[in-house]
C-alpha cells in the first residue's frame, strides 16, 4: 500500500520555481510510523529571500522498494510535467535506480550529511569508543 499526499498551492509554487531554473529536490525516507514508511520530497524556491526549502509530496509506504518511490516520482511527473532536476538523497539504493528509471535526463547527488553520518558510524565500529 501507498498513499502520495500534496498540497496544490505547494505544486503550482514548485511548477513557477521550476520554470526558472533546474529544480533541485531532496528527497529522503525520514521515519518510520509504526508499520509505515515516510519518504518527503522537498525543493528549494529560490525566488524567495533565503532560499527556503518546501515540502512537495510526501509518500507513505509499507515497504521501502524502488516500486514504491517510483509512484512518487510518476506522480511528480504527472502532476509537474518535471523532465530533469538534482537530486539530493541519502544513497538508498531504491531511491537512486528510480530516480533513474523514471526522470533519467536528472542528476543524484548524495547528502553531505548522511555521508558524514556513514563515515562516523563506520569509524565507530571499527574503533570502539573513538567518539564518544
């Protein structure tokens, strides 16, 4: 099961945001809700004073598989008519080969701070008690 949730008034702002410059979206599963996924697919309006970033769609899935975040990404589409954009995510896997099969003329960059986040987990494991 998934459930794409948007605000109109967010994807008409996104759509004129869009119309200026390659949009560059981050896009992230960021919890789990009991038996649920939450994957939220953020922009950043740059035609506003400090660049803020906004929420777009957000998805609400059972499991956390490229068929899932495909159905995000054709709803984007759908609802946009977005045909290449940048990416930000955090390597998962599912994120990054829909990404690919659905917008394939964007480009995926990987967030600086779930990269920082790996190597220190990482560097943890390998030397216990390093960070504490």
């Amino acid at each position: 099961m998934c459930v794409v949730a948007g605000i109109p008034e967010m994807i008409t702002d996104f759509k004129e945001v869009s119309w200026y410059s390659t949009p560059v979206l981050y896009y992230d599963t960021t919890f789990c809700l009991s038996d649920f996924y939450v994957s939220t697919l953020l922009y950043r309006n740059d035609t506003v004073e400090g660049t803020p970033v906004m929420p777009l769609l957000r998805l609400v899935h059972k499991h956390r598989t490229m068929e899932s975040h495909e159905l995000l990404l054709k709803w984007l589409l759908k609802l946009t008519g977005l045909s290449t954009a940048v990416f930000v995510v955090d390597r998962e896997a599912a994120i990054t080969r829909s990404i690919a099969t659905v917008i394939p003329n964007s480009k995926v960059v990987y967030c600086w701070n779930h990269i920082l986040g790996d190597v220190r987990m990482s560097m943890h494991r390998c030397y216990t008690g390093l960070f504490r």
